[in-house]
C-alpha cells in the first residue's frame, strides 16, 4: 500500500504472517515494524496508515522535536542542527532557518545572547583608544590623578553603560563645551554613540553604547550648525 499523505511518502506493507504486524516506510526511512501497543489493530494497514496521519498531523501542528527522526517532518522543512558536537551531545533536528530548540542549545543561545549584549556596551579603555587612534590628544596624568598635559581622559561612569570623556587642563569656569569636546563628540555621534554634556559644566560629556536610545539625562549635545548650549546643572 503505497500513498501520499502532507508531503510525506508513506509505504505499508502487510504481515508475512495472518495476524503479525504490519510494517512502513516514510519517506526515505528505514522500513519499521509497528510495535504493539502503537495501534489498536496492527496487521491492518488501513489502521496503520490512519495512526501514522495522526502522528504526522500532531507533529505538523507543534514545535519541532529536537530528538524526532527527520522523516516524520515534511522534506525541506529540517535540518540536522549544526551544533551538535561528538557523541556527547548527540544527532538531533532542527527547523530549517530557524532555531533549535535541544536544551543545551537554548542554554548555548541564551549564554551568547548575553555575551553579545556584553560585546555592545562599553567602556573607557576601548573608547579612550579609539578616540587616541582617531588622533584626538590624550591627557597625561600624574599619579595622584592630576593633570600633567592637556587632553581627553576616559573614565567609567557606569559600567558598560556609559563613560565619561572629560577635557583636563583647562579652566573649569569656562562656559561651553571645552577643548576638543566638540569634535569628540561629533565623531562619536557619526560612529553610533549617543552623546549628551554632562551635568555640572562643559568639561565633559557621556558617551553611550553603539545603538542605545537617546537617553535624557545631561543635556543634549549640539548640532553642528548650532551654537553649544551652556550646561546649568541637572541631573547626575
């Protein structure tokens, strides 16, 4: 008994004896007894053949089995999943562009996951050697934190979620963004980063990771074509 059913080939062969089971085929299977217990009467392969439709529509109308043979699933539909390493973790199935949902691959994507939102912060050190590759003058600092040379300065504000980029040197009362601040953070708005004046005065501003939405606190850097604003306090 050969026959079609929701894109799968299915084959049913009947007992070599009266009342032994039936055998099948789907797709490109190996052919497989029916064992006792899988259908009420297995040496009818009409019987057999309307338990292997409702296994098919069961499994069509649910999420992928990691741990199911890829001939229960319609061709093109999945795929061995690439991630599976030796032995240890075993063969399993997944949807074809889509993820697998084998439970140490879950516990791998999320742990990626969180590496990748790692991977999107940011913090001074690799802000501080763009800024000095891009060719914007770096303070020197003596060991007790004071000014040696006129510059930038990096500092973690908040860990991965902003940094403080601050111009040494100068004289603190002047109103205005100082130094190379303004073009500092005009290249880091065209290279992604949000970029607001710090609370407290223009001698410093946060900078926030690539992507982040604006934020609001400080106040807002300005445009190119605008004069700078005058930081009057606000919040740290």
């Amino acid at each position: 008994m050969k026959t079609e059913y929701n894109g799968r080939a299915i084959t049913i062969r009947k007992p070599v004896m009266k009342y032994g089971p039936c055998t099948f085929t789907i797709g490109d299977s190996d052919e497989l007894p029916v064992y006792p217990g899988m259908v009420d009467k297995p040496s009818e392969p009409a019987a057999v053949l309307a338990w292997i439709q409702q296994q098919i529509d069961r499994y069509d109308a649910e999420a992928v089995e990691p741990l199911m043979a890829v001939w229960w699933y319609r061709p093109g539909t999945v795929e061995e999943c690439p991630s599976t390493k030796g032995t240890v973790r075993g063969t399993h199935i997944k949807p074809v562009d889509g993820p697998c949902t084998e439970m140490w691959c879950v516990r791998e994507a999320k742990i990626e996951a969180q590496r990748a939102a790692r991977r999107t912060g940011i913090t001074a050190s690799t802000l501080s050697a763009k800024l000095t590759r891009s060719g914007y003058t770096r303070a020197d600092l003596n060991w007790d934190n004071s000014t040696r040379s006129e510059g930038f300065d990096a500092s973690d504000e908040q860990r991965r979620r902003r940094v403080r980029i601050s111009w040494r040197g100068t004289d603190y009362t002047i109103e205005g963004l100082q130094g190379e601040l303004p073009a500092i953070g005009a290249f880091l708005i065209k290279a992604g980063h949000p970029v607001r004046i710090a609370s407290g005065g223009g001698n410093s501003v946060w900078v926030y990771p690539r992507g982040t939405t604006e934020p609001t606190e400080g106040h807002p850097f300005p445009a190119e074509d605008n004069e700078t604003p005058e930081p009057s306090g606000g919040q740290e």
